[in-house]
C-alpha cells in the first residue's frame, strides 16, 4: 500500500511548481512519519526543478531542509516519538555497509546516498519526493532531533546551508584563533560566517559587493575585503588556513590562493561543475596550498551541527513564503534578491 500526499511539482524542466498529488510508501517497521511544518528553499531546489544539472525526472518535488512534528512510529523505532519537533535533511538512506557509511559519512556512501528528493528508493524503487509537501516518511537513522529552543521556521536552512558550511570547518579543525574566510554572501556564506564567528575563529568575508558590509560584521565577520581591490587583495596574502567558497557559478580563484598560508585550503561548497577559468598551480607549489571541496555531511555530523546550534542560538535569516508563492521565490532566487534563505509555511499548501 501507497499514502497519497499532497505536494508542490514541477512536471518538466520548462513549467512552473504547481500543486500535485503523489504517492508514498507505506510506513515500515523503522520509519517514522512526520507532519512538514516548513520547508527551506535551496538553490539546487531551483536548479533541480529546470534540470540544470540534467538528471531530473518528473514530477519533481523538490524540498531538503524539512523540519516537521512525528506523528507516529513504526515498531522498530527507538530514536523518536509523536510529537518529537524532527527535521530531514538531504538523504534518507545509504547502503550503510561501505566504509564511507560506517565512518558515518553517509554523503560519500560508495553505491551513492539517496536523495530526499530526485532519487530512488533502495528497497522498493519508488522515486524519492522532498519537503514542498504536507508529511514524509523516513527511516528514523537519517531523520534529525531540532533543538526545541529554536526558532522553528528559521531552522531548516540548517538541514542544508548548514550543515554543507559546518562539515568543512570541522574537518579542517577549525577552532579558536583560527583565520577563516568565506567567499561570498548568500545563503552558505551567511551561514559560514555565523558558524565559523560561534567557532571563535577569526572571519574575513570576500565580496564583490561594497553594500555588504554592514551585513556581514552583523552576522560574524570582523573583516570585509573587497575582492575587485588588488590594494585590499595583496594586505590579506597568507593569511587564511581555510577559505570555503560558497559561490554557486564559476569564477576566477586565482587571486584568492596567494591569501591561503602555507598548507591552507580553498574548499569549494557552492559550485557544481567546472573551474574556469583555469587554476595556476604556482601558489599551490610554492605553499603548499590547496584546493577541495566538500558535500553536505553525515548523519551525526549534522545532528552534531544542530546541538551546536541550539548550544548558540543560531538559526538561519530568512523569509518566510506561502507556498503558492514558491515560483516567484525562484525568480527572486536567480537575482540573488533574498536574506539569506526562502522558507515555506507548508500549513499554507493547499489544493
């Protein structure tokens, strides 16, 4: 047997989001069921539903940072129980055998993750369907405790903008005293700078926007440097051990790699393609510098992120949209006309 539910689509990569009936497994025995309260608004949202990316099947219901209420359990379950506030984040299953998985590093699993939404179940092959709808069901291992004392609708950026900014400053050991920069200010990069600020560490924001300033110190960052200034570009050369570069196209990071100390690292957490243009290998050579990326993180990595959110108070700046509202979001998502994350009241999905 199959639940029917009631979504936001998209039905090919040319038509707008529209309401959409689906259907969802049957609970099993470890699965929870959980009511959406609100649902983030990612940019891979956008350039899923308009398969930019070229592997999108239709109908798309797009949504991976979910927060919701459980309404009930399966028999199996231990972690959660009706009424637990939940939240789901970008995957709802991996083998879980692989070492990747058992590392608990579940976005590396070596037979791929599945994807909340745009993916396929492992079991019963069903495709996947996301947050823009009223409940999901989900194994209860990749769904996620949301400290109560934080503001619910702003919380679920974290599930993604979060926790893709978190997992690199964990892995590269950032910690008091650290000198951390951020390339650019969106939704990642807002987060970046208030996580990296909560770390105690040291935070410059790159931008190309002298407007942003004033946001940035708001939100974390001690230091802005315009990155279209070659004055400001050369004061700041090796002084960084960690960039993360949550720009979302390609562009030129040439003159960031000069800023990078010895053995630091420029991770990339926004773009999803190529590097253009070309990277010189000079600054890496002659100080041991690097370049990395990161994706999302793990189950535990990201619950670790949650409690140390609730620990500091942080939760995403967004604005909260009505659901019918969600294709004029996307147009506004293009022109960067958002701070810093769109989250949908889904009490406010209606036929």
């Amino acid at each position: 047997m199959t639940i029917k539910v009631l979504g936001y689509a998209a039905q090919s990569s040319k038509a707008p989001l529209a309401p959409h009936y689906f259907e969802r497994r049957d609970p099993r025995a470890d699965d929870v069921v959980i009511d959406i309260l609100y649902c983030g608004v990612c940019h891979s949202d956008l350039h899923q539903a308009r398969n930019d990316w070229g592997f999108s099947q239709y109908p798309l219901v797009p949504g991976h940072e979910i927060v919701g209420r459980v309404t009930r359990v399966g028999p199996k379950v231990s972690k959660f129980q009706a009424g637990d506030l939940v939240g789901i984040g970008c995957m709802v299953d991996s083998c879980r055998e692989c070492s990747s998985c058992k590392q608990g590093l579940e976005q590396y699993c070596e037979e791929g993750n599945i994807q909340t939404y745009n993916g396929i179940d492992r079991h019963d092959h069903m495709p996947t369907y996301g947050g823009y709808s009223r409940s999901i069901i989900c194994s209860e291992d990749f769904v996620l405790r949301i400290p109560e004392n934080l503001d619910v609708q702003a919380v679920a950026p974290l599930l993604c903008a979060g926790i893709t900014t978190w997992s690199p400053l964990r892995r590269w050991g950032v910690k008091a005293g650290s000198k951390v920069a951020v390339i650019g200010l969106g939704g990642l990069g807002h987060m970046a700078l208030k996580l990296a600020h909560a770390m105690g560490a040291e935070v410059t924001l790159f931008t190309r926007s002298p407007g942003k300033e004033a946001d940035a110190r708001q939100l974390g960052a001690q230091h802005v440097v315009l990155s279209t200034d070659p004055q400001q570009m050369d004061a700041v050369k090796g002084q960084f051990e960690l960039i993360i570069d949550t720009v979302p196209y390609a562009h030129d990071i040439n003159p960031y790699m000069p800023t990078l100390t010895l053995d630091g690292t420029l991770v990339f957490v926004g773009l999803l393609g190529d590097i253009e243009p070309a990277v010189s290998t000079l600054p890496m050579i002659l100080g041991r510098r690097s370049v990395s990326g990161s994706c999302i993180g793990g189950i535990a990595e990201t619950q670790e992120m949650l409690d140390f959110c609730g620990k500091h108070n942080i939760t995403a700046d967004s604005e909260v949209i009505r659901m019918d509202q969600i294709n004029d979001a996307f147009e506004r998502l293009l022109k960067s006309d958002v701070k810093y994350r769109f989250v949908i009241d889904m009490q406010t999905l209606v036929e």
